[in-house]
C-alpha cells in the first residue's frame, strides 16, 4: 500500500501545503539572479537550476539547461496526455538589479513576509509567477497522478536584459516548441480580486545615446565660452525628443500607431480608477503627466512613450569640480504600440539624433534591445477557457486590459510558433517592479497556483 | 667661518640646486590633498604642514596652522625690512580630484618628468607656483642673508572647494594681513615664454540642482505615460537655460555685464591666436560654440557663461534598467565678468528654477559658493614693477590679458584689506587644469622662483 497521501482537490493541496510552497519560493528569491551584471552570471545560472531540479520533483521530463552566449534557458516537458491540447509555459528566473539599495526597508535578496506579502527583489516579477507554474504540475499530480494537459516548459534567464537568447531559441525550434497556446504569468491583475487577462504589451526599443565633446575634461573657467559641454549637448538633444506634454518630437514616431477601438476605449472606462489615489499612492509626485485629451490608460496601454532612464556625466561625488565634461552617456527607451515596426523606430531615433546633435558634439545610438508591441485574440478558445477558470477561482467576471510593459517573447510566440499567449498574471498595482521593496502577495501566489491548476484541468476537458 | 656656500645671484642660486628643488615639489605634489573628498581630509592637512615646514626652513617667521570648520590655514611672515613694501603672498595647497583615472598615462600623485615637463595633479593648480614663492624667499636668504621687502604668506587648502575659510579669516584680520599688494601665482602666461600679467578674473556661482519626480523608482512600462521622470524634468529644466548659441538664458542676467574698453578689446586682437590650433590641440572637439559675434577672448573672458558640470540619476550601470527615475542631480555654474553680484544672479536662477520646473517635478538649488569677477589697475606701482621683473627674466615685453576663471580671493583681498593682487601666473595654456595629466613645465618652475625672487628685489628698491 502507498504512502502517498492522497488529496482531494488542488485546493485541498495547496492549501494543506502553504508552508512549504512559500518557503520554497523564498530559497529561488534567495538568488540574485541579475541578469544585466556580469558579477552575477553564476547567480543567474543558479536560479535556473532551481527551476530545473524543481520541474524534476514535479514530474516534469526531458529537463535541460540549454546554453546560450548569455545565460541558460531551461526547456522541460510532459506529453502523455494524447488527444488534449499542449500549453508552453513560459516565465523568467532573472531579475533587475536591487538599487537604490539603501531604499529596501529588508534586504532585496532575503525574501521577507509584511503584512500579507513577500518582499524581494523577482518576488512579483517573475520567480514569485512563474513558480506558480512549477507548483501548479505538482498539486495536479499530487491529485490526478496525471496532468490534464500535455505541457511544454520554457524558462528564460535574460528577459530584464532584452531577451535575445530565448528569442533566437524559439525562432530556431518552432517543432520542439509546437503547442496550441502559451501561458505566461508576468503581469498584474487591475486591482486586488479581480481577475484579469492582458491582452495588449507595448513593445520596447532600449538605446545608450553617449555625446562627446572635447578631447578630455576641460576647465570650466577657462574654456567655458568656447568649448562645447558634452553633458550639456546631450540635454540639449535628450530636451527636443518630448515636450513638456510628453509628446515625442521625433519625426514620424507617430505614423503608424493606432487608436484602440471604440469598444476597447469604452471598456476603459468602466474599470474602476481613481486618479488622486493613483497620483497619490502609486506615483508619489505632485502631478501626473503625460499628453493631454488621453486617459492614463489610453497614455500608459495605447501610446507611445520616451523615457530617460538614467543619465550620466562629468563630476558627480560630493562638492565641485569645475569642469565641462568631455562625455556623457543616456539611457533612453521608446515603448511602442502594436503596428509600429521597432526597426523603424530605431531608425527614427537615429535620424533625429543626427539632425539634433549641437555643434561640437558627436552622438552615438547604441541600441540594446528591439522588440514589437501587440494584441492578443480575446475570441480565441484558450482565452476563452482561462478567462471562465480565473473568475471561477476569483469569483468575479474577469476583465480584459492591456499592459504598458513590454514582454517581448509574447510577439516571438505569436510570429514563430503562430500561437497566441494568455498573459494570466497575479502581480498587483503596488508591487513596485523594478522598484525598491518589490512584493508578490502571498494570497496572490497560492491562489495562482490554484488558478493555473484550474486552468488546465477546464482546458483539458 | 660658515660653512655656506655664497651665491652671487639668485640665478646661480636656482640654477645650482634645481635638482633639489624638483625633488621637493615632486614629494609636495605625492600628498593627495584633495579637498573636496573628506575621505583626504587628513592628506590635506598634510599639505598644509609640508607647506609650513619648507616656511619656517626658508626663514619665514610666525608659521602657523590656522583651524578652520574644514582644512587649516597656513600663516607665516618676515617683517624685518623697515620702510620697505609688504607683500602678501597667497596660494592654495589642494587641488581638484583627479578623476576619471583612467585617462591618467601616469599615476596622478606620482610626479612624473616627460618631456620637460611635471605630470601630476596640482602641478600647475596650485602647488607647483606657490611652492616658487617659498623657493625665491629661500633663494634670496641665501644669496642676501635678508629679504628685499617685507613678506606675509597665506595659504589656504579650501581653493578647489569655495574657498570659504580663507574668505573669512581675511574679513575677519585686515590689521594682521595689513600689506601693500598682494602676490597670487596661480594663473598662466598667455604662452611659453610670453611673461602674462593676468588683470580681470571671471567671478563663479557653483551650485547644484535636484529634481524629484515620482516617490520612488517606477517601471517605465507599467507608469511611463502618466508620471513625471525625474532625469527628463532635469533635463526639461537645464535646457532651457542656455540656447544652442551658449546664451543665458536666464531673465536679468546679462544686466550689469559691461563690455571690455575699446583700448583693451584691441589689444587682444593684437595677442598671437590661431583658432584652429586652439580648437585641434586644447579643446579637441568638432567645433567650437558660444555666442556669436565675440571673439574666443571676449567669450571666455569677458562674458558670463553657465556650464553643467556633472549630471546623475537613474540606472546608470551596465546594460539595461527600464525606471522612471525618482531624482537627478546636476552640478551647475555660472561664471561672472566684474559688476555681476553673485547674490543677483543667485535669487534670479532661483527664480528661473522656479518658473521653469516641469509639471509633477519638485526643484531645489543648493548654492555651494558664489564669489565675484574683477579687473586690477594696471597704473598701480607695484604692477608695473611686475611686468618690468617678468619681462627681465623672459626677454620679452609683458602683455596683460584676462582669465576665463575665478581666484575668489582676489576680491577679498580688494574689499577687505584694499590691496590690489598681482596675478603673476607661470603655468602654460595646455596644463590640463582639472583634467587627466595636468603637467606643469619644469623650466617654468625654476625661472618662477627667479621671476618672483627678481620682483621682490626690484619692489625693495
């Protein structure tokens, strides 16, 4: 006779495991998989690892770490369900870098619980989410002894740092990654309970701009006046790329994007929003901004935007130095809408960086990262399937938004493999990705993990 | 019978120990007495009791270290020629920091001769000239057993850094530093061999400048479109401070900016220039800016001029961070020609900060020091005894020219004590101030201590 205890539901799993499930979330947030430092690149290795031997213990086959110039992806697989559909999940183990360290009110890397949630860096964004998937295999096993679907798995380790391994992957083995539909938990629901489905991803050009301008710091007293500034030259040419609206003034940046659809805008408006109490507990400025005659939405799901993520020049430690700095670099990403064409955008960019540079400036545009920004069918079965299994778990109808994030493996699904992608996410508003004191819910997490479940057995039937 | 060696001239005197004095300056020149990092708080005073030390070996009298709320003072004095002038003799023993280290071909404290000349940095700012003044008292004790005139000296470490000590301590002891004139070598002769009386200094507003935007590092993906970026709205603000011409600007700027006499404009139209060498070989940039229709001397000497010094925020590490950053800092000057009040054009960026700061963006502009431009008189008798002993000891007839920088200590001696000050500079046009591989020229040196030993001679007569 067995051993094995035996459960009646995915609930009843879940439930009567909770201790474990977290405690094993906290050992992968340990590791401070930073995909973008190269210090780190053992870190980021390690993670997949534990994403692997995890997918072992859940009953997973085939389990590999496949190398890459960069970082490993993982594939794994489970296909011994015949005549049922195949779902590729996809997630990623890397995450962004933990600075302004001084700003986490507990270590970035020692996952923490306060108030309901697990703060860590990746805690939302993506271990905590894509976890829920590994976790998912296992309580159906647990129960079934069997999963109701076949399953494909694809990890990746570079999705902050662009993603261009998993991308070349799937674009090189679309009959190894052939599935009816793929899954990917790495987004947010609208608010607390309500369930969500995205189904439109901005895309997203990242560049470095560097200026340069004289030979070597020069200065200030007795050059200022005649020698250009190359700090100064890249404000001069970063200022024309958006004005005070928010509207970018880069030629034809505009010309293919297009309005969502009068239904779509219409939908909008009845999600329920309050733009005090978002400008107030989310943004934390005296102001929001962004081009006007648009909703936040419609400005942050719908339109193009430039940013400058970070600018670096001259003399920055403590007191003065009194030069004109020899160089300067920035970090400007483009967020696109889908029809626009990133080739073009980048294009686009470097065109107005050439005709923009000031006099006795050189400008490069290195660009670092290209991928296209787009929809999801909402008529489609899986969709369909997901969207009646997450208000089953929920017990709310569940709502149709789309993101302004970027999550560029989306589109390759769509070009390579010609499925569409459910974006069946768990994170919150207020998780902080990318921020300070990023947290993951930890109801959020175990009733993922049930949601997932749930999934696939309804998708299986 | 003494056991010294007798020297008929101070020439010989030079000439014979040039060795010796090298050696000295190189071991002044190892002590990394940067004063803007407290992390060499204690080098800088160590430069300042190296300094005190060659004093009382030259003669000098009263030698004291002089505490200060950040680095000491240095005073000495030697009153022993009655019914002769007194000099006061200044310099400043700290120097700029001497990154980006890279650049540097030798180590920055590790004096290095090439080419005739000393790499090191303060090897020309400041302590290779000031260290000429203590080398001709010297030079004169030995070959006279006396000194010419009568001799005060202060020397300050806070010259890089505002020099707000040292301003004080002058308002607060005219009768002490009581002098005829005083002596600053820290400027540069127009070019080698050409002996430069510098009569007008530009003034300095140094500030720096914080932009706040949202609470907190936001994901540009899921917030870009509707919240405020601090970098942008820096950038935003600075570019409009200055036109692609190098105009300020700034309301009210230009007020009180007086242009040069007719006489003293022409006679810069008369000093050796050639712009194109100006612009391959010290500025080394594509093209050279400022305001059209003023001369490259007009510009860097005889108008104002605002440069960005150092600019900061965001992700700045290696690859890609896609935040909205919360803050941004940049350090900024304005430079001042004589009639500008540095507390006007403080109140009127304040003001400028004010009515130009982005939507959802919070400002502050920190003042970390502000002194004023003048011009000295060429008629007064002891400037004209300097340009007389220069032009001796080069051979060639002294020119009088300005400087684009600001010696704030020039004012202060001019307000507080009435004194004019003799700009009598022997550092040359390409000794990379500030920069990577700042050099001072050995000759130089050796026939500064000659120039400066020469005037006291000729001033005592």
């Amino acid at each position: 006779m067995s051993q094995a205890r035996t459960y009646q539901s995915v609930d009843q799993y879940v439930q009567e495991n909770e201790p474990r499930l977290l405690e094993e979330l906290k050992e992968f947030l340990r590791i401070p998989s930073i995909s973008t430092l190269p210090d780190h690149n053992a870190d980021t290795r390690r993670a997949g690892e534990y994403a692997a031997a995890k997918l072992r213990e859940a009953g997973l086959e085939n389990v590999e770490l496949i190398e890459t110039p960069r970082h490993p992806l993982v594939y794994a697989d489970w296909m011994h369900a015949p005549g049922k559909p195949t779902v590729l999940c996809y997630g990623h183990f890397d995450v962004q870098p933990p600075d302004p360290l001084e700003l986490w009110e507990t270590p970035p890397f020692e996952p923490t619980e306060r108030n309901g949630n697990l703060y860590a860096r990746g805690s939302a964004d993506d271990k905590g989410q894509m976890y829920s998937h590994i976790k998912a295999f296992e309580a159906l096993r647990a129960v079934h002894g069997t999963l109701p679907v076949n399953i494909k798995v694809l990890l990746e380790g570079e999705e902050e740092v662009g993603g261009l391994s998993v991308a070349e992957y799937v674009a090189k083995n679309p009959e190894k990654l052939k599935a009816d539909v793929a899954l990917v938990s790495d987004t947010e629901m609208y608010e607390p309970g309500l369930p969500t489905l995205n189904v439109g991803l901005r895309g997203l050009v990242y560049m470095e701009i560097e200026a340069r301008g004289p030979m070597r710091d020069l200065h200030s007293g007795l050059y200022g006046g005649a020698a250009p500034n190359a700090v100064f030259g890249l404000i001069e040419l970063l200022s024309k790329a958006k004005d005070a609206d928010g509207h970018i003034q880069i030629p034809g940046i505009y010309d293919k994007v297009e309005p969502p659809s009068a239904a779509e805008k219409d939908s909008w408006t009845r999600l329920p929003f309050d733009e005090a109490e978002y400008l107030k507990n989310e943004v934390g400025s005296t102001a929001l901004t962004g081009e006007p005659g648009y909703s936040v939405f419609e400005r942050t799901w719908a339109r193009p935007t430039l940013e400058v993520h970070g600018i670096a020049g001259g003399f920055t430690g403590a007191g003065a130095k009194t030069v004109i700095p020899a160089k300067a670099v920035a970090k400007v990403s483009i967020r696109l809408v889908p029809k626009q064409e990133p080739e073009e955008v980048v294009a686009a960019v470097k065109a107005f960086v050439a005709a923009n540079t000031p006099k006795g400036i050189v400008c490069e545009v290195r660009v670092l990262s290209a991928g296209p920004g787009l929809m999801v069918n909402t008529d489609h079965p899986a969709i369909q399937v997901a969207a009646q299994a997450f208000s089953n778990i929920f017990g709310k109808p569940t709502v149709f938004t789309r993101s302004g994030g970027s999550i560029p493996i989306v589109g390759d699904f769509a070009n390579h493999l010609g499925i569409p992608t459910i974006l069946m996410g768990f994170g919150l508003p207020d998780d902080g990705l990318h921020s300070p004191n990023e947290k993951y819910n930890i109801r959020n997490y175990f009733d993922g993990i049930r949601t997932i479940a749930h999934f696939f057995e309804q998708y299986g039937q």
